[in-house]
C-alpha cells in the first residue's frame, strides 16, 4: 500500500504506479486533510467547559463484575 500526503502547486499530479500493481484494480483517493489544530482549538472555544474524569469518580454503586454483566447482557439483545 503506498500513501503520500502533499500540497499540490498545480492542478495536475503525476502518479506513479508500482510494477507489482499493473493489472489489478487499485483505487485512487484524493481528500484535503484538515487541520486539526484549527477544529480542535474552534471546538475548545465553543466548548467553555471542559471535561476532568473526576467528576464522574464514584458516579455509580456497581463493582466491576456487575457493569460487565450488565454490557454483556445489553450487548445478547442486539443479536
């Protein structure tokens, strides 16, 4: 599998194809990547307040067996 990420200058890309994929039916994408740092920083900005674990420390009475029984009881009714 080959994957390359660039910043086009052109509208046009020439594309080299492997030897050992001639013949075959391969797929070819072209998607813009997002900045993560710009969705990440508008979310926290819209966002005002922020998530601590600790809130939800003790947040229920049931031990570990019993939460795992109950998943796996949830889970058969979707089957």
């Amino acid at each position: 599998m080959l994957r390359e990420i660039i910043r086009p200058t052109h509208e046009y890309y020439n594309l080299h194809i492997p030897k050992e994929y001639m013949g075959k039916e391969i797929e070819v994408i072209v998607l813009p990547l997002f900045d993560l740092k710009k969705t990440t920083q508008t979310h926290r900005e819209e966002n005002t307040k922020s998530f601590n674990p600790k809130d939800f420390y003790a947040a229920t009475n049931l031990n570990k067996t019993e939460i795992d029984k109950y998943l796996a009881n949830s889970t058969n009714e979707w089957e």
